[in-house]
C-alpha cells in the first residue's frame, strides 16, 4: 500500500516535470511564443494607429521571445474569457496586466510578480471638484463603471457597497461612460487611470488609493519548467535595467494621443 503510493506521487512528479518541459520545448520548437492579451489597456496594451500592437506588456513579451529565440504571436482576447482560453491551450500565456489572486491562481500558476499598481477612481472634473473616497460613498445614488471580471470590479462592490455597478467588456468602454457623464466615477488599476487622466483633460483622479496588487504572468497548471524560466526572465529584466527602460518609455515619456 505504502509503496504502491510512493510510486503513484512519483509518477505525477515525473509527469508534471515533462508536461512543463515539453511546454517550453513546444515555443522552441514552434518558433512562436503566443500571449494572450486584452489589448485595450493602455499602456500596458493596446493598438496603434497602424494596426500594431503596443504597450509595456507588448514590449515585455517581445523581449521574452527575443530571449527564446521565436516571434512573438499576440491572441487578442476579451477578458472576459482570457482565462478559460489559456486553461483551453488558445495561448503559451497570459501576459495582460493581470492581478494575481488566490481565485485565479485555483485556475492557473502565476510568475513573481513584474508589476505592482493599486486601484484608483477616474471622475469628471465637470461633475466633481476634488471628491474623496469618503464623499463618494456617501454619495446617494452613485453610479460606477468597471471592466467585467476584473479586480477593479471587486474593490468596487466592496468600497461602494450602496452603488450601482456598471459592468463593461473593457476599461476603454467603462471610462468613456465618465467622460459622457453616464456615470459618476469608474475604478481601475492606477496605471490606466494615469493615462486616461493624460489623455482626456476632462479627466481627473482623487489622490487616495484603494488597493494594492501585483501583476503576473499566467500560466496553465504544472508547467513547473516554464515558470521556472519565466521567473528568471522577469528577475533578469529587472537587474540588467531593462525593465526600468519599458517603464520610463511607457509610464514616463510616453504621451498619449487623443
């Protein structure tokens, strides 16, 4: 019995090793490196005027498959479904500014963490002068937009529990309800709130922050080899200066276009 047992754990170690092997070995092989990614989430992605994909995480990824060797393939997904398309094998990976949590990681395995924001509100500046967090809920009424299925959904529902929530396909839908005045306030991931605020003048921020997340990137379960890799990748990104190059191009010196 007890031998039997320690021989079936060791098949599945055996077995886990060589699927997240074979993962790898597929990209290599392949000559593709394929990432998921919600491209309407600027600037971490989206798309430009030519039809391109940009943004820091379209950069991260293209330094990943540089470093492997392949092209990078970008899926874009709804997020919606970006999940339910890596467990599936749509995609290698989801690198899409999201937020690791224990809920999702019941799904998939998740690198280090590359990237930590916080969630913030986007108002009106027409509609609001200077709003807190705490004037906010206290508002009657109050009516705020969110991307579906997202982090900024739940601190939402949990900050602004008497509020109505709006729910969008994406944050690009959402905030375009603040702008039009067809809902007080949206919450989203502070980087995105930062651009919209530079892009939109009508646009502004209240200096509180009502969370604090890391992003990772998103893998299928018992890919062991290939989080190994990802998490050295992401380490030496950061220790040569190359993630510190992507921030300041996509969070320092990028301007967006209106």
């Amino acid at each position: 019995m007890g031998k039997t047992f320690a021989l079936f754990v060791l098949s599945l170690v055996i077995l886990t090793v060589v699927v997240g092997a074979d993962t790898l070995d597929k990209i290599i092989s392949s000559g593709y490196l394929t990432v998921g990614m919600d491209v309407h989430y600027m600037p971490f992605e989206g798309v430009d005027s030519n039809g391109n994909y940009v943004g820091f995480d379209v950069d991260m990824a293209q330094l990943m498959a540089n470093e492997l060797g392949v092209k990078l393939r970008i899926v874009p997904t709804q997020w919606s479904g970006i999940l339910p398309s890596l467990v599936s094998g749509k995609f290698d990976m989801i690198i899409s500014a999201m937020t690791i949590t224990p809920k999702r990681a019941l799904m998939v395995d998740f690198s280090i963490p590359y990237f930590t924001i916080g969630q913030k509100i986007l108002y009106n500046k027409s509609v609001y002068t200077n709003p807190t967090v705490k004037s906010l809920q206290d508002q009657k009424n109050l009516t705020v937009a969110v991307e579906i299925g997202t982090t900024g959904e739940d601190a939402a529902k949990k900050i602004f529990p008497n509020a109505k929530i709006l729910e969008f396909n994406t944050m690009d839908e959402a905030a375009l309800q603040v702008a039009m005045k067809k809902a007080d306030i949206a919450v989203a991931d502070s980087t995105y709130v930062g651009y919209m605020v530079e892009k939109y003048n009508q646009l502004a921020t209240v200096d509180e922050t009502l969370t604090n997340e890391n992003y990772g990137i998103a893998i299928k379960k018992n890919e062991q080899e290939l989080l190994n890799w990802i998490n050295t990748f992401i380490t030496y990104i950061k220790a040569s200066g190359q993630w510190q190059e992507l921030y300041d191009k996509w969070f320092v010196n990028y301007k967006p276009n209106s």
